[in-house]
C-alpha cells in the first residue's frame, strides 16, 4: 500500500457528505483534490466537484433505488458531459441503498493518460478519505483507469471478484478437500475423543469416558462403528508387537485394501525401519516405551487414498486396537516423508516416553550389575531405604 498523503476532505465536503446522505433521489457524488497547481500539498484539500440526481426515480421511488433496472440505468451517468474527465482523476461514490442505510460503491478515477503526479496524489489520498467519510458506507470499491471500467457490468465483475474464495493450486485444493473431511469427522465429544471415519460412520456411542473392554477370550472381535475390520494376521501381528517384550525394535507395515476396505498386512514386510515410498501405510513399531503408530501418506498418494487413511487413522488408534488386543498405541505419529522414518525421529518424536524408557533400562541395567557383583564378593545388599535410621548430627565445637 502506498504511502498517505495526509491530504484530508474539507468541512465543506464533510458537511455536503452528511446532507447527501439522507437524500434518496441523489445517485452519484464527486470530489477531487484541488489545487494541484502547487508542488507543495499543504494547502491541498478533497473538495466538492459535482453531485446528480437518479435517472429513473421520482420523489415517491425511493424504495427502488436499489433494483437491478434502475442501478443499471443511472451507471449511464458516468458518460454523461463534465462527469468524466480523460485526463483529470477524481472521486465518485455510486449510491447502492436508499436511507438510513445510504451505502455506495467507492470509484477511484485515475485515468492512464493522466499527469504522474495526480496518479501519486490520489493513489495515497483513497484510504484517508474513505476513513473520513465512513468506511461502512462503501462495502465496494473500484479501481478505474479507463472509461469501460465505469459501467454496470464492471460494478457486477467487481463484486463477483471480492466475493470469490482466493485462487487455490491443485495441491492446494487437494490438501483442503482432506483437511475438510479430517474435520468434518470430529463433531462431538464422543468423535474428539475416540475420532472416527468420514467414509464408515460415527463411532459406536458407547459412553463418554467409559473404559476400554478386554478383547472377547475366544479372540473374536465385535464390531466397532466406523472402524475397518482387520484380517486375522493384521491382529495377530499387532498383538505379538506390543505384547512380546523382545519384539523391541521391530515393526510391521498395514495397508488398506480400498476395494474390499479391510485393513490388512503389506506383501512385503521390512527387515528394517522402512516404509513404502509412493502409497500411504500404517507402521506399527514396537519401542522399548511401547507400541507406536507412524500413519504414512507420501505426496504423491492417490486422493482417494489419502482420504480413506486420514479419516480411519484415529479410530484404529483409539478404538480398534485397544479393543480387539488388549494393547495401546502410546504415540501416533504423522509423516509426509517415509524416508526421515528412524528410530532416532521416533525417539525424538516420543521426547519424555523416550527418555523415561531409557532411563529405566539403564536404572534396571545398574541394578542388577550391582547385585551380580555384590554376590560375587559376598557383601551384603544395602537396606532398602526405610530402614535407615535417621543418625543425629555432632554438637558444633564438642570433639568425637
């Protein structure tokens, strides 16, 4: 935005304004800067240029100054002799609404073949006389340099202009039709804290804050609203992770079969912390703190996809697997690039569980090495802590 020139509307302008107003036969209004003979814009003022009547309405039409037909008909105005000038810029204001409400389209005339000062003039004088004039009274705005830009047709292309939603990328439309599905699935406290499936429905109501059950002792698994039904080897697979300690450091990668909409274990398993490059995936890796869930969608996924894994990642978290195992998911995790996927940007990713998780190995680790040596050597293990009786220090000055 260009600098303001502080040139301010005259209290005549200000007084003929509030007149103008309340007067509903009155269509259009003009002001300019003047003088502009002076280099100097101190003695410079927005003043009164011009004010005329509707084409159309007589005294008892007030109520159709606002119709199409009429706003149409007194755009006409502008080609009227003495209104428009080609090379000297001024200011209109349209009226759009009869009082009170007395709204007007604001129109910035700065012809192209106008003097370059008047252009600089009145670029920077627009916002410090439509402050001054009331900035509710002109919900419109144009811009004209050329005559064609001064007709009702133009008034129509602005407002479809300023009403349209800001030009998206195809990426960028991609990523707020999922973003608009994400959020369509979270509306209620039941869908917030269990999260749900946009595709599948709401999760089954089974009351706010009521515990997770046992999985059925026969290894069934009941139905649960909104979730993707498992094959069996995805839940054999997820209870020999997180139920079997020496799985530390291993991992599984599911998949969703979209045709059949089953989640179900890849073809291809890693030997290795790795998920697939191209398509999106669930990696279930088993950390020394726990089971944890990588939801993996590379940018390149088809949309489709990418839809059917966002909206289930958090039933699966929340309700499936706790569930249907028994077990739970400590961290879910987000990526858009499979290949930063390492245990270190897991660790870092887990922060405090991480630490937590180390420090007890190594307290554990500690614990039993001075165990081992103190049965190698034959002292005896220290009292627990409890036992200790509190010893009183010596007097100060008094010898031992």
């Amino acid at each position: 935005m260009p600098a303001q020139s502080g040139i301010e509307p005259s209290s005549e302008t200000i007084q003929r304004w509030q007149e103008q107003l309340n007067d509903p036969q009155l269509r259009l209004v003009k002001v300019r800067i003047s003088p502009l003979a002076s280099w100097s814009i101190e003695s410079e003022q927005v003043v009164p240029a011009g004010a005329w009547p509707s084409l159309s309405l007589s005294p008892t039409d007030s109520d159709d100054a606002a119709s199409d037909q009429v706003l149409k008909r007194d755009f006409d105005l502008f080609k009227q002799d003495g209104v428009v000038q080609d090379k000297i810029p001024a200011y209109f204001a349209f009226r759009l609404t009869p009082p009170p409400a007395s709204t007007f389209a604001f129109v910035a005339w700065v012809p192209d073949h106008a003097p370059v000062r008047p252009k600089m003039l009145y670029a920077s004088s627009t916002n410090t006389l439509v402050r001054a004039l009331g900035d509710s009274r002109f919900p419109v705005r144009i811009s004209a340099a050329e005559k064609n830009a001064l007709t009702y047709e133009s008034y129509l292309s602005t407002i479809t202009h300023d009403s349209a939603a800001a030009p998206l990328t195809a990426r960028e439309a991609e990523m707020a039709e999922i973003r608009a599905a994400e959020a369509s699935t979270i509306d209620d406290a039941e869908a917030r804290a269990a999260g749900r499936s946009i595709i599948f429905g709401p999760a089954a109501d089974d009351g706010e804050g009521e515990s997770v059950t046992s999985p059925p002792a026969d290894g069934s698994r009941r139905e649960i609203k909104g979730a993707l039904p498992w094959t069996d080897e995805v839940a054999e697979t997820v209870r020999r992770l997180g139920g079997d300690e020496s799985q530390v450091g291993s991992c599984a990668v599911l998949e969703i079969d979209v045709p059949n909409e089953t989640v179900v274990l890849a073809a291809e398993q890693p030997k290795t912390l790795a998920v697939p490059p191209s398509s999106p995936c669930y990696l279930l890796y088993r950390h020394a703190a726990g089971l944890v869930l990588v939801y993996s969608c590379p940018p390149s996924s088809p949309v489709k996809s990418r839809l059917l894994y966002s909206s289930a990642v958090l039933i699966f978290c929340k309700r499936a697997v706790p569930e249907w195992t028994g077990l739970s998911i400590i961290k879910k995790l987000e990526t858009s690039d499979p290949a930063e996927i390492t245990p270190e940007w897991i660790d870092s990713e887990l922060g405090s569980l991480a630490a937590t998780s180390a420090e007890q190995g190594a307290g554990l680790a500690a614990a039993e090495s001075q165990g081992a040596s103190a049965n190698a050597s034959g002292t005896s293990t220290p009292k627990p802590e409890s036992e200790v009786k509190f010893a009183r220090p010596a007097r100060p000055g008094r010898r031992r």
